[in-house]
C-alpha cells in the first residue's frame, strides 16, 4: 500500500491490464454483463467490486489498491509460512516471518507491475499456491473429516478460480485431482477418498456456473470452460519464433512497436523450411518436433534460460534504454545461493518434490509458448525462499572455502552477463543495453 501512494499511478495499465479493468467496470454485479468470454468471469468480477468501491469512495483505484495490498501481504505471510512448512525448509516461526517480509521486498523489486497494475499473474499465483496449501492439509493434517470435506470443497473453488483467471492453471487443476485421488488411494483411505474427491470437484462445479451463463450468453455453448478458442497453439507457433516476449508503452523513436519480441532466428528457418505459418492442430506441431528433435530441445532450454533476467520490474515497458546493472548484480546473487542451497539440501525421493513440482508445474506448462517472465513468478518466488534460507549456511562455508565460491561465482557471473548480452541482441525493432 506504502508503494501505490507513493507511486500513485493513475491508471490500472495498458493492453491486457486495461482489458481486465474495463471489463471488471462494465461487468457490475451481473455476469451476463461481461462482454468478452475470453478472459474467464473471475478476475472481472473481482475487479468490478474494487472499482464499485472505488467510485463510491471518490477514488477509482483504491479499491484496486486494498485487494493487491491484502493478497501480496497474505501471499507473503500465510500462504509463505505454509510453503516453508510444505517444502521442509528448517525455520523458526520468527525466521520464516522475517524471511517472507524479505522475499516480499524482493518481489517488489522485481516484478512490482504485477501489483501495481491491474494484470492477472500475480493473482492467480496466489490462488495457485492457497490450492496447494488446502491439499496438503487434506492429506496430511489430522482433523475431522468435516474439516476435510469444506477443506476439498474450497479446493474446488480455488483450482477453478485459479484456472479461470489464466488458463494455464488448468494443468494444476488436472494433477491436484491426481494427487488427491491418487494419495488417498494408495493409504487405502477408503472413507475419506469418496467424500473429498467428489466435494472438490462440486467447488469445481459451483465456481464454474458463471462461466456458463457467460459462455451461453455470449456464445450460446453450455460450457464451464474458458473459450480461448486456438489460444495454445497460437502460443505454441508464437513460442518457436520468440525468445522471449514483452510489452512496450514508450516512444515509438526508441522502439517500434508494442510486442517486444527477443527473436529466434533458429524457429523461424524452421517454420519457413516447414513452410507453416501457424499451427492447424496438435499432430502438425509434434510431427515438426520430431523432425527437428534437438532444435526444439534447445529452442525451449533457452526459454527456461531467458527467465532469469528480471530487467524490466514495471512489466509494461515505458523505456528499454533504463540501466539494468544493478538488478542483474542484485538477482545474479540471489540465484546463486539459491543454487546453492537447492543443491544442498536436494534429496531424491523426499515427497516434499511432489509439492515443489506442483508449485512450478504452470511455469513448465507455458515453457513452449512465447514466454514472458511475469508467468514464472512461481520460479522466482521459490528461488527467493532458497536464497533467503540459504545465506546462513552459505557465510558459513564460505569462510572455509573462499578462493572456491569467489572463482565459482565470478565465473557464472562471467557467463551470466554473457548471455543477457545474447539476449538483449536479439530484440526486433531496437536494441537495448545492460548500461543505460
């Protein structure tokens, strides 16, 4: 709340952002008023409540600017102590509250447009994780079975809610079932499988019954679905061509265009050897994959690769010129005692990957698509909770070793640098700089 009055940015954003707030004006209280079936009911709805409060109030964002302010600090206070319970990271109750304050401020620094500006990333983070967190207390925590059925019910509502806001979640919505079908089968919990499975999928139900009125509405199709028509593949023709994507709302001098696209010259001779424009279906993509295995392979690496350079922290860029030393510097630090600290405490078969991989499967997911790094804030939170816990233990080591971290990391400083380099060279209609 501290960063919105001082900021005060007086408008809800750009593009996407401005799309979610016009929608969330126009919608009321009514779904049917909901214009466009595309971006699913929930955020809209959400949206159309803070801006209701905001008119009455004499200021059109606030309302906006209390929901992001609750959500970030619930994000980072209860949903954060959760996930270092989850993940098995060994903190003291009073660490962990320092830690999620620390991994907040970090979040700030870094992806701060995904608050201040009314975008659906962040949200459906939140959602995403509040998901996990209610599984694992559905299969762990010993309570009444009554607790469990409304802990599964509002499984339901959340995996549905999460999905709805940005589709990619539908894949956590899918291995969330899994899981909890699965888990309960294999402990033989007979009792307690029939009466949390079919409560889940009734929030799921429940949550959805607006998405069909909007979908009937609009389009006369009974369906709970978010109607994205060809939306995956299109991301999948986007993601061969791409780098990395971005949004740019500065000079038309400086830059050329809106989409900031960091080409792929590679996906490019590909798609025209295959003389494919866009993809038609499923079968077209895969048979192109196999055609050109090792390409592809590299293709996606390097999408995973470009997510680790948070440059440009508004998210909606207004000048690709700004000097990103410091940040670099500042996440190249962190990632490397992150690294360090996964690389310590990674243990094969402790169940605790289960969780970490459901936390980081909608980044694996979108991975193929034109990929924007607002998508892996998932990664980036968990990177955070690494670093955060790790610097302790990494201060004591380094006493011992110095001449081994200080070469090590100097040396993937070295090829870090090198490749944002790479990166930042291969943007379309300007070129951008590490200094300004």
């Amino acid at each position: 709340m501290a960063m919105h009055t001082v900021l005060n940015v007086a408008n809800s954003g750009w593009y996407d952002a401005n799309l979610y707030w016009d929608l969330g004006k126009s919608c009321g209280w009514d779904v049917r008023n909901i214009e466009w079936e595309f971006r699913g009911w929930v955020l809209p709805y959400i949206f159309s409540m803070c801006y209701q409060f905001g008119i009455r109030v004499g200021s059109e964002y606030l309302g906006y600017r209390i929901l992001s302010s609750f959500c970030f600090a619930f994000t980072f206070t209860f949903s954060f102590a959760y996930v270092v319970k989850i993940l098995e990271f060994d903190m003291s109750d009073v660490k962990t509250a320092y830690a999620g304050g620390v991994c907040g401020i970090l979040f700030l620094i870094f992806f701060r447009g995904l608050i201040i500006y009314t975008l659906s990333d962040f949200y459906a983070f939140s959602l995403a994780l509040l998901s996990i967190i209610l599984l694992y207390r559905i299969l762990h925590y010993d309570q009444k079975i009554y607790r469990k059925i409304f802990e599964s019910f509002l499984l339901g509502l959340c995996l549905y809610a999460t999905y709805n806001i940005r589709t990619i979640y539908q894949f956590l919505l899918i291995a969330c079932v899994c899981v909890i079908v699965f888990w309960q089968l294999f402990q033989h919990k007979w009792q307690q499988l029939l009466m949390t499975t079919p409560t889940c999928f009734v929030g799921i139900f429940v949550c959805a019954i607006p998405q069909y009125i909007v979908n009937y509405n609009l389009q006369k199709v009974y369906s709970g679905r978010v109607l994205t028509g060809n939306l995956i593949l299109s991301q999948f023709s986007w993601g061969i061509i791409a780098e990395r994507y971005a949004t740019y709302v500065g000079e038309a001098s400086e830059y050329g265009m809106p989409g900031m696209w960091f080409t792929n010259s590679i996906g490019r001779a590909i798609l025209d050897r295959a003389q494919v424009t866009e993809f038609t279906s499923f079968t077209q993509l895969i048979q192109l994959m196999l055609r050109n295995p090792l390409d592809f392979i590299g293709i996606y690496v390097r999408h995973f690769l470009n997510m680790f350079f948070p440059i440009y922290p508004e998210q909606y860029i207004e000048n690709i010129h700004r000097d990103k030393s410091l940040l670099l510097v500042l996440f190249y630090t962190i990632l490397f005692i992150a690294v360090f600290h996964f690389i310590k405490s990674f243990k094969l078969k402790d169940a605790k990957w289960v969780w970490f991989a459901l936390i980081v499967l909608p980044c694996v997911c979108i991975l193929p698509g034109a990929v924007e790094i607002r998508f892996f804030i998932a990664l980036h939170f968990l990177i955070y909770i690494y670093a955060v816990a790790g610097v302790s233990e990494l201060i004591k080591k380094f006493k011992i070793h110095k001449v081994q971290y200080i070469v090590t990391y100097l040396t993937g400083f070295l090829l870090y640098i090198a490749y944002v380099g790479l990166l930042l060279g291969t943007t379309k209609e300007g070129i951008a700089t590490i200094h300004f």
